[in-house]
C-alpha cells in the first residue's frame, strides 16, 4: 500500500510540473498546483507509513 501511494504521488507531482514548466493550459484553471499537492500529499502520507513501519 505504502509502495503504491509513493508511486501515485510521484506521477501526480512531475504531471503537475510538467504542466507547470510548459505552461500547458487545462480544463480548470490552477491544475498544475492542485496535481502538485495532491502528489506531495500522498508522498506525505507514504512517508508516515514508511516510518511507522520502521517503528514496529
């Protein structure tokens, strides 16, 4: 579980970068920042899992 959300948040961050760095326009308008969370977020996430195991 822990694997999958780190491979998630990894490719929701670089697309929110992509689109930022070639200034791609989207659907809506702030999709690059809210792509970048929500790949930073489940990094996060993946990052306590990792420690909590390493904790047991």
């Amino acid at each position: 579980m822990q694997r999958k959300l780190s491979i998630a948040g990894w490719i929701l961050f670089l697309i929110g970068v992509g689109l930022w760095l070639l200034n791609i326009e989207v659907a809506f308008e702030e999709a690059d920042s809210v792509l970048i969370g929500l790949g930073a977020i489940l990094l996060l996430f993946s990052g306590i899992m990792k420690f909590k195991d390493q904790q047991s």
